[in-house]
C-alpha cells in the first residue's frame, strides 16, 4: 500500500474531479492504466506510472510507483493512503 501527502489546494492533481480546472488528475491516468495495461510486464508500466505522476505534479516514490506498476500487472486492486495537509 502506497502513502501519499498533497496539499490540500493540490487534491485536484490526484483526484478525478469534473469542476477542477486541473487537466491531468492522476486517478483518471491510473485507472486508465489499470484497464489497458492489465498483464503486461511491470517495466512497461513504470515510466507509464512516472509520466502520470509527474504531469500530476505529484511526489511519488520509486517504490511507490513499482508497488502500483506491481498491482495493476497482476491486475489487484491498489490501495493508496492519502494524507491531506
């Protein structure tokens, strides 16, 4: 399970939120990751993960993002705690 702080003024760049004027939430790039992407080597879903992340301006770890590039190739489900400050 992945731990993750954002600002509270930043909650938009994980979340999917239709009102956000954010473009790039990192929940939607997830998600559609998930689906596509399903089976395939780990590998190939990490720079994947990276590049969401880093449009999404977010602060995930390496780790963070093999553990999810991990669930989403066995096809589990992912559990990301939040912390907002």
């Amino acid at each position: 399970m992945g731990e993750i702080s954002v600002d509270r003024q930043h909650l938009d760049r994980l979340l999917a939120d239709s009102a956000s004027t954010y473009g790039a939430p990192y929940q939607r790039a997830f998600a559609e990751l998930a689906e596509a992407r399903r089976g395939r080597p780990v590998a190939e879903i990490l720079p994947l993960l990276r590049r969401a992340a880093d449009e999404a301006l977010l602060g995930f770890t390496d780790a963070d993002l093999r553990e999810q590039a991990e669930a989403i190739s066995a096809g589990e489900p992912y559990v990301l705690r939040v912390t907002v400050a």
